[in-house]
C-alpha cells in the first residue's frame, strides 16, 4: 500500500502531478519549476520584437550587445512610448486606404481633362484610336503603380510620398533631384488648376448670364478676373490646409459627390438629346453615328492647318489626364498603413477611372459627330435632304466650330443639366489644386530633413500631432500666387507634365534596378510585379516625355542631370540602403574577382601602398606622401597595430574618426587595425592579411625611426618588419623627414574650416582699354585645417608647416635627386616620376645619380643611362654617374659614425666584417651631402639587409649617417621585378 493511500503525502511537494514543484529544502538544488514566471526575466536574450527593428525610438524590449550578453548584465534603457509621445501634442489623423488614397487619386484621375479633351481625343482619333488611347495610358500609368506597390510594400514608408520611395531605393541623387522638381511642379500645378477653375467659372457665367462680360476685365480678355478670384481661392486653399488634413478629407469628399454627380448628369443626358443640341452634332445614340466614328479619324488643327495632330500627338495631350496615379501616396506618412493603402487604393482607383474613361470614350462616339457648324438651316437641310445649301455636318474646305473634335464644351452639351458639368470642371481643379498644395509641402518636408540641399532646412520643421509642414505651405502659397498673378501658365504646363513622367520613370526603373542587384534587403510583399515588365515601363515613360514635348524633356533630363551631380559633388550623409549601393557592391565584386583572373603586366603596374602609419592624424606628414604616389588612381590602406586593451567599440570608433579625417584630407584610403602586444607582430599580421586578392598592397611605405639608437628592442622589431617585408615579395620605402614623421605629441586638436586663398588661375587676356580700371583680386574658397597644441593654442607656423610639407607647391626651380643605386625593377625611378605628375611637384626637375661600375667608362655609363631613361620615356635635367663610391671616406664622418653608434653595443667583430660596406655607404653620405642637401627631395635605393649579416643596429646607423640634416628622404626598393618597361 502506498503513503498517498495511507494518508501520508511528501511535506516537500505540492500536490500537482508530474509537474509539481518541489518545495523541500533537501532539494533545493533541483529546478524548480514556475509556471508564473517569465522567460525574459530567466535570460539577458530579448526575444524576437518588433521594436528592436525599429528605426526609430525601440517600443519593444531593448536587444542586448555582445558586451552586455557576455556580462550577463543588461543596461537599463529608458524608452518613451511614440504613442504616448504624440498623444502629448495631441490628437493624430491617419487615414486608410479609402479616404486617404483612393478617393483622392479618384479625384486627381478624374480631372479637367475628362471634361476638357475626352471629347477632343474621341473626335481626333474616333473611337478605335481614341480607345487605343486610353489603354495605352492606362498601360503606363498600371506598370507605374504596380512598381509603386513594390516599393512601398518593401518597409515602412514614411512621410514624403514618392520622394521618399525614390530616394530610398534609388539613393539621394536621384531622389534629391526628383524631391526638388516635385515640390516646384506640384507649387506650380496650384496655380494653373485654379486658372483652370477661374476659366470655366467665367465659362459659365458668359453662357448663364446674358451679356456677360467678365468681372474686372472684358471676358477676352480675363487677365485681372483670373488674378483675384485666384487669389482669393488661393487663400481659401490654404486656409483649409492650415486646419487641418481632417477637413482637406470632408471637402474632398463633398468634391468626389459633385464630380460623381456631373458624371451622372452627363450619363443621363446621352438618352436624352435636346433638339437644340443636334446642329452642333449632338446625334444621340445612332449607330450611324458610332459607325462613322469607330474606324474614322479626323486629325486636323485650324489653327495650324499644315501641322495637324498624329496619334502619338493625342496621346501626348491627354497622357496628364492620368498622372494623378500619386496623389494619394503623396500623403504617405498620413496613411495608417502606406504599405496596405498605396497599392490597394491606386490600383483600384486605375481600375474605376480606366473603365468610366472607356466607356465615356464610347459613349461620346455613338452620340456626337466629329465636326459640326451649328447652323440651324445646315442642319435642317441635312435632315429634310436639300443640296441647295451645305449640311451641317459637312465641313470639307471651311472651318466649324462645333462637334467633338472642335468644341471644348462638347461634355456640357450631352449632359442633362448642362451647369452639373461645369460644377464637375470645379470640383476637378479645386481637387487638384488642394492635392497639389497639401502634397508638394510634405515633399519638401521631406526633403528639408534629409538635408540633401542647403537653406531649405528651415522647411524641416512640423507642427501639432499630425507634424504639418506650415513653413512648405507658405512657400507653396506663395509660388501659387506669383504664377496666378502671370495669368497663364501654358508654356510650362508641359514640362510640369513631362516633371511627373521623369517621377514614375524612376520609380519603375527602380524596381528593375534593385531587382538586378538581388540585394537581400529587396524584398516587397507586393508579389505581382516583374522587373522587366518595369524597364519597359521606364522605357514607356521616357517615350512618352517625348512624345508631349521633346524639348520639355530635354530640359527634364538636363535638370535632373545638374541636381544630380549637384548632389553627388556634395556627399550628403544618407545612408538609405538604396539599391545604387547594393550595385556598387556587387560591381565592385565583379571587377575585383575579375581583376583576380587578370594576368598582371608591367605597364599597368601601379604603387598599391600599406603605409605602417599608426593613428594617420598622427602621422600627417606621411600619409600626405603616400596620398601623393596613389592620388585616388591606386590602393593605399593605413595600418594601425592596436594594444590588447583596446575594446570593440574603441576600435570602431577609431575606424569611423580616422575614415571623417581622410575624407576631410581628401585622402582616399582604407584603414586597418589590428590589436597586439606587439607592433612587430601586429604589422606582420597586417601585412599578411591587408587586401583582397590581386587588390592588395605590393609595397610597404614606413617612416623612419628616429630613436633607434636610444630603443634597441624596437630598433629589432623594426628591423624584422623590413624583413617579413621582403619575405612577403614586397617593395619598401621609409620616409625620413627632417623632423620625422610623428606629430602626436604635438598636435593638441585638429579642426577643418573654409578660408578664401588668391585664386591663381590665369586670366584671359583682353585688350587694352582706355581707362584702366582697378581689379579686384578673385579668391576661392578652400579648406584647411586649422592645428592646435596640447595647450588648446594654434601652432606655431613653421610646425604647421612641417605638417603640412607634402601639401605645398614646390618652387619652379626644385629638383628632385633620384640616386637609382642599384636595378631594384626601376621602383627607385618609377616614384620620383610619380611624384612629378602631382602638382606639388609639377615644376620639380629630375636628377638622376648612378654609380660607376669603373673609372674608365664614365662617359659611356653616362651615355647609356640617358640612353635608357630615354626609352623609359621620363624626362631628367641631368645623369650624373658617380665615379668614386670605393673611395675612403673622411675622417670626419667616420668619427661621426663612431660616435652614432657609441651605445649601441655593436660587436667589434661585426663592425671589422661589415668594413667595407660601412665605409660605402660613409661615402654615399659625403656625396650626399655635396650634391642633394638644398634638393626638395631625395629619393635613393634602398640598401638590402641580410639576416645574419648585419645587427639592426649596424643597418639602421647606415640608413642614419646617409639621410642626417638632408632634406625629405626617400629609400625605396623594389622587388626585383620589373615596373619600367620601354616596349609599347
């Protein structure tokens, strides 16, 4: 018999079955299972979040770093809720896909234009061609929001409409470019939609009011009318801009009712033709009438009788009736879910809006002819079959004003009422006009804050809960009230036009552009797009620019090309993952792995450089050099060895610091670091692993130690990098300055400004005038870098100078002395002519020195070293052989040698083995000094080091005794392998 079943159950545990938790102080060892207790308070792991994907404020557990998660210790981080942050400003508006995009591209879709020019296109082209019109546009404006759907369903899309799609896949430059043209086509726009409403307002009150004529002005003439009644519905559009987008939402809609309601007015009056109508050619339903119009075309202009319309002229003309596909996107970060609203609402808006505009085109052929002179008598003679007069519909060699391919106001003739349509033409344009005037602010917005241009910053700030961009509303406000105060906007309507098609173009060529690059970030939850479908959009697009004006679209691609490289000269900071930066991976990818499989020759060879430079603000000087011989044409990387303290995110930082103060230099390298106890080690890491493939350096650039007598141990250490150098293959040069390389101990701080220096570029010379007048001197504008000391003083001028040696002209009487010592591959002459190619060293003339083999054959020495500069084709001012090398050196500089290398516990038996080399390289430093010590620069073969054969103290005394007092000091030695060649 069990306890249980005696009554007697454990004291340790409660009764819970399988998963009861043990209670007993015997096993408090044991797990102990909770069902109460959270897993997140049982780990430093956060869990999958949202919140920690956020770009910005983290609503969700903050994710730990690697620091923390190996402390087992997370930081605290106190974090707002955004929701509770914008409650504090108030109430916030967002709108779904009905209201917030399909109502209003409904509205901007069915703008003037149906009311306008439908009827035109269909009396132009009939109703086969008329309809293939239709579709057409439609086909572009489909391929344009299916690739719109693409991109706003790849990542929240935030304020800024179709800027922010662009930019953000595309990259700031064209972003910027289409940003700044959006906002002024869309401030611009304002204004000719309210000349449009103007127009037909006084359309109107010339047919209802008897001897109507006009307000301020006769009605032919309407400038002063459109002015002020612009203008006042101008200040009403703002006026409701400022309130607020809730009431922009319940007028539109009252707008969408009357443009639904003009819409059923003119459904309704095709079955009920007036007999007055019927001279201007309004038949009714006939199927005559249909018959003539559906194959017929009636291309003609009266005003330009030997240039009448084409097809493809139509299609440019009515293409803006369906440019409005980004009305709602526009109002992208209004909308509660743009990645939902912008393809459900677009989409569905092209549907509706190409079926009414079908089925409109139809109807308009079946019940109205093409042409009609709107005589009473013509039309009469017509039905009742007398000759004796011209019928009304024939207008063979005279001009009529009416049918539908003439009369504007063909629409308001077929519909019922007649003023329902006019109210349509209002509802049309103040639609449109508080479209683009609640629009083009928030682009703008946008834009301000990426601050991808100067100035317009201002434009960046919001207000109230909704963040309204006040400030873009009075600019917009006033561009609108200058261009209504021109009074007609017709010469720039087509390059507003033309603003729009170069946006969709780059919105489809943005979707096959990030497709192409299978960038892992492309990834829309919109499924139904192909990016070749996209490029034949783009393509559809540029034609079609070209078909509205071919000049207007030059002028496009021409302002879209300087805002472009305006951009692109000025380096914004905006890291958007845009597909361009994916494909400048993947490219470089391609040329680096394609430069691996390229067999190397001498003639392209190039100096790739790793300069052991440390920290390079350190070594300014240095880093300024080796920026001379790669000047952006080759791979210079900056080696720093690193302690073992360092942390990760030090090192980081390092990296980002370092990368700001290249860029303010204008150095163009890469930056590696290691850490390691030691700088032996760690260079020789560096060098073993700086690169990639044949992109890797092929020479070593240092600068000299100067101290190597009074640090023996790190004499050693330097000693053995110039050897695991040469281990590598790799050529090697150490830069000796006359007061070395390393500035860190006395540059406090470093800050860039802009100054204006004399701009010394030529003038153009012009002829002499009568008087002379006192010209003042250009400058420009530079930036410098401005150097201060431990103290927090600026430097003295002549250190600054010594910092900045390699960043100043060289005189016109400079000469560099190339002592090419020994055939390294030609590396020795190969650098010096670089250096010539620099505008520092432009003026500087080449000396070149040799050594004799004999005293006898100097002449002939001489001879043949021009000989072979010559084929070398690099220009020299003199070849000097050197005929006494062996020579004894002076008493004078052995005794200066003796006492370099006094305490540095040389072995006697080393200095006698190593007698004759040291007495050369005395010698070398005697006719050093006699022929190079007022050079600006001295570049001189490296002498190889042997291991075993010389300590490095005895090797770094011979570099020393050669270089003391002498200008700016170059050995350089290749490795063996040729980089000179004189065969084409």
């Amino acid at each position: 018999m069990s306890d249980s079943e005696n009554g007697i159950t454990n004291a340790g545990f409660d009764d819970g079955g399988f998963l009861a938790v043990d209670n007993s102080e015997l096993n408090a060892h044991t797990y102990v299972y909770d069902a109460n207790k959270e897993l997140k308070n049982m780990t430093v792991e956060a869990l999958p979040d949202e919140g920690n994907y956020r770009d910005i404020m983290s609503m969700g557990d903050h994710r730990p770093t690697i620091e923390e998660l190996k402390a087992g210790q997370v930081t605290k981080v106190d974090v707002q809720d955004a929701d509770d942050a914008l409650a504090a400003k108030g109430k916030v508006i967002k709108f779904g896909w009905i209201e917030g995009v399909f109502m209003r591209c409904l509205l901007n879709i069915w703008g003037v234009m149906l009311f306008l020019r439908l009827t035109w296109v269909i009396g132009q082209c009939g109703i086969l061609q008329g309809l293939l019109v239709i579709t057409l546009c439609n086909v572009v404006t489909l391929i344009t929001a299916i690739s719109m759907s693409a991109v706003s369903t790849n990542g929240m899309i935030k304020g800024g409409g179709i800027y922010y799609m662009i930019s953000r896949s595309l990259g700031p430059e064209f972003g910027g470019a289409i940003g700044i043209m959006f906002t002024v086509a869309n401030s611009i726009a304002v204004a000719t939609y309210l000349i449009g409403f103007v127009d037909a307002l006084l359309d109107m009150l010339e047919e209802y009011i008897v001897d109507f004529d006009g307000i301020l002005s006769p009605i032919d003439v309407r400038l002063n009318d459109i002015r002020w009644i612009g203008t006042v519905t101008l200040i009403a559009v703002l006026a409701l801009a400022v309130v607020g987008m809730d009431w922009v939402t319940r007028v539109q809609i009252g707008l969408l009712v009357l443009l639904i309601a003009s819409q059923i007015d003119f459904l309704v009056g095709s079955f009920l033709p007036d007999e007055s109508e019927r001279k201007f050619g309004f038949s009714g339903y006939s199927y005559d009438t249909m018959a003539t119009n559906f194959m017929t075309t009636r291309y003609h202009s009266y005003e330009s009788p030997d240039y009448p319309p084409s097809f493809f002229t139509v299609f440019g003309v009515f293409f803006p009736a369906v440019t409005g596909i980004v009305a709602g996107a526009n109002l992208s970060g209004d909308l509660k879910n743009p990645g939902v609203a912008i393809p459900k609402g677009t989409l569905l808006a092209i549907l509706v809006t190409y079926i009414t505009y079908f089925v409109y085109g139809f109807i308009i052929g079946s019940v109205y002819i093409p042409e009609a002179s709107g005589d009473e008598d013509e039309y009469w003679a017509a039905i009742t079959g007398n000759d004796t007069i011209p019928h009304y519909d024939n207008c063979d060699n005279r001009e009529c004003l009416f049918g539908s391919s003439n009369d504007q106001q063909t629409l308001s003739k077929i519909s019922w009422t007649g003023y329902l349509v006019y109210a349509g033409c209002f509802a049309a344009t103040l639609s449109s006009a508080i479209a683009s005037l609640v629009g083009a602010p928030r682009v703008l917005q946008a834009l301000a804050r990426d601050k991808l241009y100067p100035v317009i910053g201002f434009f960046g700030q919001g207000y109230g809960a909704n963040d309204d961009p006040f400030r873009g509303y009075i600019l917009v406000f006033i561009i609108a009230f200058a261009c209504t105060m021109i009074g007609s906007l017709d010469v720039v309507s087509s390059l507003l036009s033309n603003f729009f098609v170069a946006a969709y173009a780059l919105i489809n060529f943005s979707v096959f552009h990030a497709t192409v690059t299978k960038s892992p970030g492309w990834r829309p939850s919109f499924k139904y797009y192909n990016h070749w479908v996209s490029l034949f959009g783009t393509l559809l697009c540029v034609a079609v620019m070209f078909l509205m004006s071919w000049v207007t679209a030059l002028i496009t691609f021409a302002i879209i090309a300087i805002l472009y490289f305006y951009i692109s000269y000025r380096k914004p900071e905006a890291n958007w993952g845009s597909s361009t930066q994916a494909q400048k991976f993947v490219s470089t990818l391609k040329n680096v792995q394609a430069l691996n499989e390229m067999q190397e020759h001498v003639k392209n060879y190039r100096p790739k450089i790793l300069v052991l430079s440390g920290i390079p603000a350190h070594r300014g000087p240095l880093m300024d050099f080796a920026n001379l011989l790669t000047k952006k044409l080759s791979l210079l990387i900056s080696g720093h060895v690193a302690g073992p303290d360092a942390s990760l995110r030090s090192m980081e930082n390092m990296r980002e610091t370092v990368q700001m103060w290249m860029k303010d230099h204008s150095i163009k390298a890469f930056f590696s670091v290691t850490q390691n106890e030691s700088f032996e080690e760690g260079a020789k890491a560096i060098m073993n692993l700086a690169g990639l493939g044949k992109l890797s350096p092929n020479m070593i650039l240092m600068g000299f130690k100067q101290n190597w007598a009074k640090d023996l141990p790190g004499t050693e250490a330097y000693f053995n990098v110039i050897h695991h150098g040469f281990d590598l293959h790799l050529a090697l040069g150490i830069l000796r300055l006359p007061k070395g390389c390393d500035y860190s101990s006395v540059i406090g701080e470093e800050q860039q400004v802009t100054v204006e220096v004399p701009d010394e570029t030529p003038e153009p010379v012009e002829a002499p005038k009568a008087e002379p007048q006192k010209k003042e001197k250009r400058t420009r504008k530079v930036s410098t870098a401005v150097y201060h000391g431990a103290d927090g003083k600026p430097l003295a001028k002549n250190i600054v100078n010594e910092i900045t040696l390699f960043q100043h002209k060289k005189s016109k009487a400079g000469v560099i002395d190339v002592w090419w010592l020994y055939d390294d591959g030609g590396l020795t002459l190969l650098l010096p002519y670089i250096l010539t190619t620099r505008a520092q060293y432009s003026e500087c003339k080449l000396r070149v020195f040799a050594l004799a083999n004999r005293q006898d054959e100097l002449d002939r020495q001489t001879r043949n070293m021009a000989g072979l500069l010559a084929k070398f084709r690099i220009d020299y001012s003199d070849v000097i052989v050197v005929p006494d090398v062996t020579k004894k050196a002076n008493e004078e500089t052995k005794a200066e040698f003796m006492a370099m290398i006094e305490n540095c516990n040389i072995p006697d038996s080393e200095i006698l083995a190593q007698r004759e080399k040291t007495n050369r390289h005395l010698r070398l430093a005697e006719l050093l000094r006699d022929n190079s010590l007022r050079s600006d620069m001295v570049v001189m073969t490296l002498p190889m080091p042997r291991r075993g054969a010389s300590t490095s103290a005895l090797y770094m005394s011979w570099l020393d005794i050669m270089t003391k007092n002498m200008p700016p000091f170059l050995f350089v030695r290749g490795n063996q392998t040729s980089v000179l060649t004189f065969y084409s």
